[in-house]
C-alpha cells in the first residue's frame, strides 16, 4: 500500500463524498494509530470513555459556535444520513393530532423527503418547481403556508439540480431544512428553523452521520410511540448517545470544525463560497453560450453549479479530459447527465481557477 501524500493530490469535484481539508486528514493520520499516547486508536476505545466523550462534547460545542446556534437549540449526531431523517421528521412531528404538513418541491432530493413523509401524514406540497424543470425557485414572500401545517420543509440545496434558497419564508409555521449540501456554508437565521439536518459528507466531514439541530419545543412533543432510535427526544436524553455513535465521523466533524474555525468560520465559509462559485458561474458565462447553465440566475447554488455543452458528445469529452488533467468528479447525476463542479467548504480557490481555465481552453479547442 502507497500512503498519498500532499503532492499527488488532485482537485475532486465530487458531488459527496468530496474533498475534506488536507490538514484534517493529515492530522487524523498522525493520530489514527495511537491516539494521543493513548496506545490505541480513538475508534478501538469504548464509546464510554472519557476521550471519546471529549472529542464528542467538543464536536458538538463547534458545531454550535460555528453555526451560532441558540439556546432554544439542541444539537444531535445521528447515524442514518439525511436519508433517515425523511421519515425520522414526518414520525415525530405528524404523530400526535396534525398530521399535516407542507413541502417544497425543488427537486430530486426534495422529492425523496416528500416520499417519506407521505407515509405518516397528509402532504400538502405548496410549491412545486416542475414548471422550470426544478431549475428555478419561489421568492420566498409569495409563499403561502398553510397556518395549520405541523411544519414547512424545504431543500436548502439541492445538490443535483443546483438551486438554492437564498432567503427563506416568514412564517409561524417552523420550518424544518434539509441542508445537507450547504450547511456552513452562510449564517441562519434561527428563529426560523424548527429543524435543520445535513448528512455529513460534503461540508461537515466523511459519510455515515447526519446532523440535527432541533428546537426544544419541538423535541419535547416528540410521541415515545416512535421506535428508540427515530425518537429525537430519546436521543437527546441520552445526550446524543443513544447508541454507539459514529466515533470515527464526530472525531473527522471535530477536525473539520477546527479547521473551519481557525480559518473564520461562517464568514469566512461564505466569502470563500462566492468567490469559487463566482470563478466557475463566470466561465460558463463569458465561453459565449458555448456552456449554459440551466439555472434560473437569482438561485444558483454557491456548492453545485450545473452547466451543460452544445452535446452529450463533447460533455463526455470534456468529462474524460478534465479527468485525466487531474480535475475529477466533473460529471453531473445520472439522472440529469452534464456537467457538475461541488464546490464545497474544502475546495481551494485554486481548484475553481484551474476548471475555470481548463474551461476556457476546451472551449477553444472545441468550438
Ligand atoms: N439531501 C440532500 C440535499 C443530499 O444532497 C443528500 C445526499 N447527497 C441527501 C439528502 C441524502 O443524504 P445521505 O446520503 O446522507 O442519506
């Protein structure tokens, strides 16, 4: 086995998975084997132990700085993914009296949390973007919400289509975010959210974990009718150790939020944003139409920016050529084909300066 180094390092597009932060592998791998003298590697040790606690307490407490997370907040780690929480949400908060419930539908994954949902309740979705082929989004003013919904949900992000929400609604009604692709990536404004979830793997660290964040009110409610392990309140009690956790994941987040910290955080996650996808929406821009992004301008997302070329032949080439000039994972969902670049917290500006340039090339020599 080789071990990799900083230097054979490419720059991966990946849509999650994705790129992490050099500095958090590299300190893993300093530690992995024996964590701090400990004489054996964090996730050989009991999930009881101090040490575990610690790095569990501190990944929680970043977390919580970072994103500014009030009071009126709990935060969990959970196994499961986003996935999980599709039908997690719906069996917690539709199982008392209201079983309803409102939904947005902006797109692939927005289509899968209404899935579940409708297993438990009556799903009043109150916006679908068909109309656009999920390439646009509602000003979120001219949204009407049902007052007697349980709850709004909506796709901060979606990862396949490339919308974002940039605002989001005024409403008594709490609203309950999947925020798997951009989460800290920009502050929120909390009062609005009764919940915001994200599976780990494109801004928080490696796959295998979701995080929650629940408003108290709301995880009191929650009905112990529900099996252990979709139960927020359980998990709460338990101190968000219900079960044996992910350790490896929550000691990756810990180094992940360290990394984002020293850097500046959310302001710092958000100005780094802008720029990268600016580079990138800017080339597609200024190639002449020889790219086109299918977004509606006013929600493009800062993490997944789509585009397409003139033919499915010269996207494949495209494709295979940014791959062999080490740009990888440039190929869009398969359920949408084209092109994707997710561009996520751990990207260097310098990996959107070289697609951006290796796009200007190709158009060039393509055209
Ligand atoms: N929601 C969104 C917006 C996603 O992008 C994804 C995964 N790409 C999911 C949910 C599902 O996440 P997981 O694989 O962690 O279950």
């Amino acid at each position: 086995m080789t071990t990799q180094t900083a230097t054979n390092r490419i720059f991966n597009f990946s849509a999650g998975p994705c790129t992490l932060p050099l500095e958090v592998l590299e300190a893993a791998q300093s530690q992995f084997v024996d964590y701090g003298g400990e004489g054996m590697s964090l996730i050989e040790m009991s999930h009881r132990s101090k040490t575990v606690d610690g790095v569990h307490t501190e990944a929680l407490s970043l977390m919580r700085e970072l994103l500014g997370v009030p009071d009126t907040h709990h935060i969990l780690f959970l196994g499961g993914g986003a996935t999980l929480q599709f039908s997690m949400i719906p069996q917690n908060l539709l199982a008392g009296d209201n079983k309803k419930a409102a939904y947005t539908h902006s797109g692939a994954w927005a289509k899968k949390a209404i899935g579940d949902a409708k297993l438990f309740g009556d799903i009043d979705v109150i916006w679908d973007g068909a109309d656009s082929d999920y390439a646009s989004l509602p000003d979120p003013a001219t949204l009407s919400v049902p007052t007697d919904a349980a709850y709004l949900h909506l796709t901060s992000n979606e990862t396949i289509g490339g919308v974002q929400w940039k605002d989001f609604p005024t409403t008594d009604v709490p609203i309950v975010a999947d925020m798997s692709s951009d989460i800290l990536s920009r502050a929120l404004p909390w009062e609005k959210f009764g919940i915001v979830y994200a599976g780990a793997q494109k801004n928080i660290g490696p796959a295998g974990m979701a995080l929650v964040i629940i408003r108290d009110d709301i995880l009191q409610s929650c009905p112990d009718n529900v099996p252990l392990y979709a139960n927020y309140k359980k998990h709460q009690g338990a101190g968000s150790m219900l079960n044996t956790p992910p350790v490896f994941q929550i000691w990756m987040v810990k180094l992940v939020l360290e990394w984002l910290k020293g850097k500046g955080g959310l302001v710092y996650a958000a100005d780094m944003a802008a720029k990268r996808s600016g580079i990138v929406y800017d080339a597609i821009e200024n190639s002449g139409g020889y790219y086109r992004c299918p977004v509606d301008a006013d929600y493009r997302s800062p993490m997944n920016v789509v585009w397409r070329l003139p033919s499915e032949e010269l996207e494949a080439k495209f494709i295979a050529e940014a791959t062999a000039a080490g740009l990888s994972g440039l190929k869009g969902h398969r359920s949408v084909g084209g092109c994707r670049a997710s561009i996520y917290n751990a990207m260097p500006v310098e990996g959107a300066e070289a697609l951006a340039t290796f796009m200007g090339e190709f158009a060039k020599g393509n055209g």
